[in-house]
C-alpha cells in the first residue's frame, strides 16, 4: 500500500467513527429509537420547568374539645357548613376532619370548600366550589377517636377570607366531635346540600365548629404556622361573634400572610389536669406539634389552674408543666413564646392566696429562662394603679376577658421580632 492509498484509508476510517459516534449521540439525546422498548428517555442537566418551593402550611385551625351534647345520633341527612376565617392564602387546599370524641365510625360521604361570597355568609362566591375526595373517593369513613386528611383540591385561597367547609353524613354516627366557643355562625342544612354553591337551604344556625379541626394551603410565600395553645382568652371567648376581634385575628393581619396563625384555645382549658378538652401537656403533641408548617408556638395556659377548682397553689408545678411543653417544641426544632399569666382580680374566685400563686408563676416566666422569648400579656393589660385588675378600657365586665380593646391590644403586643430569633438548643 502506498502512502497515498493508506492516508486515504485512514481518513476514511475516521469519517466513519465520526458518523458513528453523531449517530450514538443521537440517540442518547433523543432517548433511543421510537421503537426500540428498552430506551429510555433523557432528563437534560438544566431542566426548564420552573422550580417550586410550595408547601403545605395551616392557614385555620381548631382544637377538638368534646363531644357535643345531644349528638348521640349525630347529625344524619344533614349538611354541616363551617364558616372558617383565613390568616395566610395559597393555590390549593385541604382539610382534616376528626372523630375524636366519637363512640362509632363516622362515614362522611360528600365534602366541599369553597370561598364564601361575603364574610360569615353560607353562599359561596362564583366558580369557587369544590368538592372534597379522600384517597381519590368522595366517601370516607373516620373511625372512633381518628382523623382523616382530605386530598388537595384546586383552589385560589385568599388571605384573610371566610372559607366554606361543608361535610354530609347519611347515617347515625354518634357524639359529634366539636369546637363549642367558636365565635362564628356556621350553618346547616337538611338534605345533601354540600355542594350547593346559594346559601338559601342553610335555615339552621350553630355557634359551633363541628367535625373540621384545621384547613391547609399550598403557599409558596408564608414562612410557616404559629401555632397558640390557650384557654378561654386565646379562645376569644368575650370577641365580637363574627368579626375575628381574637387577639390572634389581630396577629395573624400584623402578620400579612408571613405566617399563617393557628388558634388552639379551648375555654375552660387547664395546662395540668383535663377538665374542658384534654390538658395542655395532654393534648400538645396532637393540636400543637402536629399542625402544619409548624415553626413557632404561643403558649398561653395556667389561669385556670389557679382560678377553677381545685386550686393548684404550687406555683413550681405550674412552671414545670410550661417547661415540659417547652422541651417538647424545641426537640421538633420549632421556638417557644410563652406568656404571663393576666389578672383576674374582682372575679367571685379572686383570692391573695391565688395573686400569690399568679405572681409566681409570672415572675419565673419573665426571669426563669423556660420559653426562648416573652410576651407579658399582665404588664400589657393591668391597670397600672391597680396591677392586680384589668385595666376598664381592656376589661369585657366580667374582670377576666378582655374586651375587643383588649384583645386588640394583645395582638399588638406581641413582638414579631420574636419570631426570627435562633431558637435554644434543643432540651435547653
């Protein structure tokens, strides 16, 4: 072979390596021939779908209390619409739905939400009716003592809206599981109403929350949840019905959609024994720790265990069950606010020996190191010329609530700052 003849070859054999390889890499973009079932295709290093950083986040929330009494059947052939108010909004939504305090399986087969049209009302506003499924069925059946989570459904969720949360039982179920102090009318219906979108067979009117414990959104703006575990003053139990005047209502607009704010008070609530719904230390892990986007948590208890009887007059049990709720948040990494205990003298249970106990308590929550920040709801609210009461201007009349001044000025107590602060080490 003469030189000529061999450059020739060489090249010749380099064109065909050169087609060869074009051809394989080809076929690796295009994901293998369309015929050939073994190819599959190929994700490209920068992919140009847009990234998402939504999650689910509580935008409402209620804590079980106890059966409703007179429920023994429950509320068959009924639809039960809960008017529920928003603190931060999202694309989509989903809610739980519980049977705490049933005695039998509770079957719920129609579920809707929906965006109510005007605030409080039963009629939903145009094109915002959906219904709910569970695990892809419109049914769902909730055993005694459970809860259920629905699917997500497609759903534009302002902030700061009345939501429709309607559900529909056929059959007897039981003791119907309910908020009892929820300072918002809901409605009910006879028939299977549920995705009715007018509001006009709602005759019934119910001062409760019933069934529904918390609505999620899918946000990709709020931060996270607080969640406030209380009694009767987280509760609202003095508000204006209707026109969400809780102090965590004015927390959640100072908050503007940042967080979304989730109420856990129950009236009468104590944070050592049951006595209206489970305790504090009883119920934390359930209403507080397991909420959605959880980062933060308010507590606001010990009144009640000084004011209802029995009286526990052992200050140091009661900052020891604030400490064992701290200890418990802060190994979920979440941070713990705690708040002073208000004052309540010229109540009929107002006694020195009780102040005694209160000032103890608030005096180890400013200066004991239990929470990793303080809002001082007492120094907030007392009459500065007579520290032991509510100041008039705060006071609801019965020298334990606040009034809607009161619970505003609350609400505008708290620090935001609070919030951003690191958070103590955990079993600190």
């Amino acid at each position: 072979m003469t030189k000529r003849n061999g450059y020739a070859a060489l090249a010749a054999l380099a064109a065909v390596v050169v087609l060869v390889s074009g051809a394989i890499f080809a076929t690796a973009m295009l994901g293998g021939p369309a015929d050939d079932p073994r190819a599959q295709p190929r994700t490209p290093l920068r992919s140009a779908a847009p990234a998402t950083s939504a999650s689910w986040v509580g935008t409402w929330s209620t804590a079980p209390a106890l059966a409703e009494p007179g429920t023994e059947q429950g509320f068959p052939g009924r639809s039960l619409r809960n008017v529920v108010h928003t603190s931060i909004g999202g694309t989509s939504a989903r809610i739980t739905l519980s049977n705490l305090f049933g005695t039998q399986p509770l079957r719920i087969t129609h579920a809707s939400i929906a965006v109510a049209a005007t605030p409080g009302a039963p009629t939903a506003a145009n094109g915002t009716m959906r219904r709910l499924l569970f695990g892809g069925s419109p049914s769902v059946v909730i055993p005694a003592g459970g809860q259920v989570v629905s699917d997500s459904a497609l759903l534009k969720v302002p902030h700061d809206a009345d939501l429709l949360v309607t559900t529909y039982s056929p059959t007897p179920s039981g003791p119907v599981t309910h908020h009892p102090r929820a300072r918002q009318t809901s409605y009910v219906a006879e028939g299977d109403r549920t995705e009715d979108p007018l509001g006009d067979a709602y005759t019934g009117q119910t001062p409760y929350w019933r069934y529904l414990t918390a609505v999620d959104v899918l946000s990709g703006k709020a931060e996270g949840s607080v969640v406030v575990i209380g009694d009767s003053i987280t509760d609202g139990v003095t508000s204006t019905v209707g026109a969400n005047r809780r102090w965590t209502d004015v927390l959640a607009d100072r908050l503007d959609g940042r967080y979304g704010v989730l109420n856990e008070g129950i009236s009468g609530n104590r944070l050592l024994s049951d006595g209206v719904g489970p305790s504090g230390l009883a119920r934390f892990d359930r209403d507080v720790l397991s909420r959605s986007g959880a980062k933060a948590v308010v507590v606001v208890l010990g009144i009640n265990d000084i004011l209802r009887p029995p009286h526990e007059l052992d200050a140091a049990r009661i900052t020891a069950g604030l400490e064992q709720l701290a200890r418990q948040a802060r190994v979920r990494g979440l941070r713990v606010i705690g708040a002073t205990v208000m004052p309540f003298e010229g109540t009929r249970a107002h006694t020195p020996r009780l102040e005694a106990v209160r000032d103890q308590v608030n005096e180890t929550i400013r200066t004991g190191g239990i929470f990793d920040a303080v809002v001082d709801f007492d120094r907030a609210l007392r009459d500065p010329y007579a520290p032991d009461r509510l100041l008039p201007a705060y006071d609801s009349g019965d020298h334990l609530h606040p009034s809607d001044a009161g619970y505003r000025r609350m609400g505008m107590a708290f620090d935001l700052a609070s919030l951003n602060r690191s958070t103590a080490p955990a079993g600190v």
